[in-house]
C-alpha cells in the first residue's frame, strides 16, 4: 500500500466516526420523545486520528455535537395566572372562585405556591381556601372559616385564624387566633400544627 492510500485510509476511518457519531445524535433526537419545555446541553468531543506508517505524520478531524435532554418538566399551572385561571374555573356548591390578591401569595420563588380564593355567588362570605401548587401542579386545598395568609418560607405557608367554638355564630368566633403552618414535604402538603375550630 502507498503512501497516499495510507493517508487517504487514514483520513476515510477518521470521517467514518464521525459519521457514525452523527447518527447516534440523529437517532437520539428521533427517539428522544417529542417535545420538551426545557432542555440543556451537553458537549460532545470526538477525535480521530489517521498517521502514516513511513513519517509518523498525522491527521486530526475534530467534531462537536450537542445532544438535548429533557429537564424537569413543569405542569400546567406553573405561573401565577395559569393557577388563577385554575381556581376560578372551579366550582363549589356556594359557586365559583374568586382570587384574592394573588401576588400577596404567590410567591416565583417557592416551592410551594399559593392561591388565596373565596366562593362567588352565595349570600354570605362564603370563606377563605387555600389551593396549593408544586412545580405547576395542583396539589391540594385548605378551607377555613376566616383566616388570613402569612407566607412563612419557600415551602412552608401558614395561616391565622380565629378559632370558632362549637356553639359561635358565624359572625363572632370567641376562641382566639390560632396560626397553623402547611409545608410541602417533598410528596404532599402536610400541616405542622393543629388547626381546632378553623371551620364553623
């Protein structure tokens, strides 16, 4: 074999794995699972190297290919109005939802985020329900009486108030404030405190 077809060798199995290492990105794309929201990168750096028998010369073809992976994926109520819209299409037997300040209790950074929300349509204050979201999925709810939202961290959210004995009306509960903690434990929202009397 000459010289020549040592190089021209040399070169043909550099450009070969190359090749196959774009296919391997092709098909990984083609089976990587329809869309994502989010993806990040990751480099790949392939080198081949053809050298000739007679003057030790080489020859380098370098190729970078960037492959997609799915991150974690959000659900659909990941943003403040998404959740919103989501809690006032609910209904409860006194009628829809409506949102209470919403930015007071939302907050983008936390892992646990929180609707505010009251019932629409009856003839009373129909109470306070707290909807609970994580990574834009609902995750559950929390009705009182009356109380008032005291965000506490990124994953805990509490809430205070007035404790309603067994025979209060419900206009005027004699039984104090009370402050009850809920915190998101990694796979469900969990109270940290007792909660007497929250409801009539």
């Amino acid at each position: 074999m000459t010289r020549n077809q040592k190089i021209i060798l040399g070169v043909a199995a550099g450009v070969a794995g190359v090749a196959v290492i774009a296919l391997a990105f092709l098909l990984g794309r083609i089976t990587g699972g329809g869309v994502t929201t989010q993806t990040t990168a990751t480099t790949v750096t392939v080198t081949t190297t053809a050298k000739t028998s007679r003057t030790g010369a080489t020859a380098s073809a370098t190729t970078t290919s960037t492959s997609t992976q799915p991150a974690t994926s959000q659900g659909p109520y990941s943003t403040m109005n998404a959740a919103v819209n989501y809690v006032e299409n609910q209904v409860e037997s006194a009628g829809s939802f409506s949102a209470i300040d919403p930015g007071a209790t939302w907050q983008p950074a936390a892992t646990l985020h929180v609707i505010h929300a009251t019932p629409v349509g009856g003839a009373s204050y129909g109470g306070d329900f707290y909807f609970f979201f994580v990574d834009g999925y609902y995750v559950g709810q929390e009705v009182f009486t009356s109380g008032s939202p005291v965000p506490v961290d990124g994953a805990t959210f509490a809430v205070s108030y007035q404790v309603y004995l067994p025979e209060d009306p419900h206009c005027c509960p004699t039984g104090g404030t009370n402050t009850v903690r809920f915190h998101w434990d990694g796979s469900q929202v969990v109270p940290l405190d007792p909660m007497p009397g929250a409801t009539m």
